[in-house]
C-alpha cells in the first residue's frame, strides 16, 4: 500500500486500469475466456512467462482487482478469491497440507470449519487438536513432530472471544508452523493479523466485506509462496470467485470503513444495553471491560466489531421466545448485513455439535448471537427490548 494514502483512500482509488473508453468505475468484464494476438503470446500466457489473463477460472480483471485490495488492506504479499468462504478455508488446507499433517486450532470455529477438521480432512489422514480459548498456555502442549498448521479465530464465532495474535504469532514462529487465521468477523479495518506473524489470512467475504447480503465470496492472503500454492490448486479445482461477485465485492470495499465504524458504534450501545437487562445472565462484545480479554481486544483491534453474543436466563426455551419476539430484526444464517440479524446458535447454526462440545465452546442453550446493522439505535434497542420484555 502507498504509506501516502490511507485505508480508505486505498479502497476506493485502487482500481483496474481504465479501458479506451475512459470509464470512472471498473466494469464488468462478464467473460469465461480472453483472446491473444498469436500463437506465441498465447504459448508465453499459459508458460506464465506473460501476465495476462487466460480464464477467468484463473483469472479476470475483476477478481484481480478486489484481490489486489484485500492484498493491500491486509498487508500481504499475494491473494486468491473464492466463491464461498469455506472455500477459501477448504482450499487453503487442501494446498497447504498433505497426508499425515497435524492442525493445532482454538476450538471454537465456525461449525463448518469443525466439519471439516473432524469429518473430512481425517479422511485424508489429516488431524486436529483442539485448544480452549481461555488456555493459550496449552497451545504448544499440542503441537507435534508433524504439527504443519496453527489456526485460530478472532473474534470467535459465535462466542466473541478474543486470541491473543501476538502471542499465536510467537508460538508459530518458535515451533516453525504455519499461522492461519480468519479475519472474518473483525475484517482488515479492525485488524491486521499479519502484522503479529500470520502467514495466510482467510474471510469469507459473504459477510461484512459485502455488508448487504447480495452476493457469496471468499479470499485468501499472505505470504507469496503460499498463495502461490492455494492458486495451483484452485486453479485445478475449481473453486474460483465469479467476475459479477468479484465486482459487487470490491465496490463494497469502497465504503468498508464507514460501514464498519457504524456497525461498532451500534454493537457497542446495543452491548451495554444488555447488560443492564435483568432477563440476560450475561453478555459478551470485545469492547466491554466485563469481556474476559478485554485487554487483548482493545490492544489489537481499532473497534469491537458488529457481533454481540449474549445469554437470556430461562435456558432454550427462553432464546428461542426472545427470536420469536422480534419484530424488526431479522432470523437469518448470516452476519455482516446492513439489517440486524439474530440466531440462537443452539438450536441452529450449532445444532448438530453434541451438548458437550457445544458447551466447550461457551454455545449454552440461552446463547442467543446478534450481528447488529446498519439502522438507527433506537428501533434496534426497541425491538430488542421489547422481545425481552415479552
């Protein structure tokens, strides 16, 4: 990134080139395929001697800009873009790890992500060993002879814990493992999690990088020669992002910054709001004192993020009323939308964990997620209040 420009600037000014026609905004360029002048500048294109686009399973001017951001926002050194964020994640692991590799990762992740370190990559001879989020101090305790890969959220889905980056990047440099971490939930406006020694940081851009609920998308940065890897292997598997998807995706990141300071401004009032409520046992927002790493979070992030996780008294019953309740929010799998989404991940999105696994997590039966908007402050707590009332 220019040092002279900032954030912002660069979110919006960092664009394709522009074509003969001297357009303000990139277009799109909705095409499987490009063409070449001849037969050597076609042979010299697919021996990458050439850096043109050859298809757009590969490539395309689209893609290539919204990477090109992401790159820059996070500080990293090459990308690759996705169609899904688990398939940022998935082929992350598929190109990075081979047959009888170990993964040390936090515990709580993303249940898809769980799915497939418990019943997929095993099938490759691939396994995972959990640490707790409250014992870091177990982390190197874990690691093995074949341990290639040190994987952590933060925040953490559902829970909004908090992991200490510096330190994940510390014990990942001393035992020379690799440092994955998704930045989903903070996005490179809160937090850069190369700066602390990762090696490769993973979205899903679905979520508060499109902020509007309209299109599925994913990306991987980090070091070159890794991405190098991811790409060959996306490149033959085929899980690239689309021109279209890529497109709505980088205009977004134009107002990423904005969006996000209001999402955190809300987030907070509506975490504050909560614990005041006599019918919630106990809340949970990194920008809260009460949070148990508060400390971590206000020492790495610039804002607390949109997600706010909290626990109503009266068990599963109690926070499927409270969404029940709800007039204005909205019950929905996703996060990161300009309209307030509410879960209760117990009966939902973490659903098929067992109780004990859910509980390691900190998912109780009571635990009830918001991913709170973009609308005014006051009809959020309305209609949160009034859902906890009733």
């Amino acid at each position: 990134m220019n040092s002279k420009k900032h954030f912002e600037t660069e979110a919006i000014r960092n664009q394709t080139e522009r074509s003969q026609f001297g357009e303000h905004s990139t277009p799109l360029y909705l095409t499987s395929s490009f063409v070449f002048d001849d037969v050597e500048e076609m042979r010299a294109a697919f021996a990458e001697e050439k850096d043109k686009n050859l298809y757009s399973r590969f490539s395309n001017p689209n893609t290539s800009e919204f990477v090109d951001k992401m790159v820059n926002m996070e500080g990293a050194e090459s990308g690759y873009a996705f169609a899904t964020g688990m398939a940022a994640i998935f082929s992350t692991f598929g190109a990075l790890l081979s047959s009888g590799d170990h993964i040390v990762s936090c515990r709580s992740v993303f249940g898809s992500t769980h799915a497939l370190f418990t019943q997929y990559l095993p099938k490759w001879q691939i396994e995972t060993s959990y640490f707790n989020v409250n014992e870091p101090n177990t982390i190197e305790g874990l690691i093995q002879s074949n341990t290639k890969i040190l994987y952590a959220e933060t925040p953490t889905n559902p829970s909004v814990d908090i992991l200490d980056l510096d330190l994940l990047g510390k014990i990942a440099k001393k035992h020379g493992i690799l440092l994955i971490i998704d930045n989903c939930f903070a996005t490179p406006y809160l937090v850069n999690p190369i700066k602390y020694g990762a090696d490769i940081v993973v979205h899903s851009a679905t979520k508060l990088i499109d902020g509007q609920g309209r299109v599925l998308g994913g990306v991987a940065v980090g070091k070159k020669d890794l991405i190098r890897e991811i790409y060959l292997f996306s490149r033959n598997t085929g899980p690239s992002m689309s021109p279209f998807n890529a497109w709505i995706l980088s205009k977004s990141l134009e107002t990423l910054a904005i969006r996000v300071d209001k999402h955190c401004e809300n987030a907070l009032k509506v975490a504050e709001f909560l614990e005041n409520q006599t019918q919630v046992k106990v809340v949970k927002y990194p920008f809260l004192k009460s949070h148990p790493q508060y400390e971590v979070a206000i020492k790495q992030m610039k804002l607390g993020g949109n997600i706010v996780a909290f626990e109503v008294h009266g068990g599963m019953e109690a926070g499927r009323k409270f969404l029940n309740n709800l007039q204005m929010c909205s019950l929905s799998a996703n996060l990161g939308d300009s309209r307030t989404i509410v879960t209760h991940p117990a009966s939902t999105t973490h659903s098929k964990l067992s109780e004990d696994d859910r509980l390691k997590v900190g998912i109780t039966d009571g635990l009830v997620r918001v991913s709170v908007g973009l609308e005014h402050i006051n009809d959020i707590l309305t209609d949160l209040n009034s859902a906890l009332k009733n």
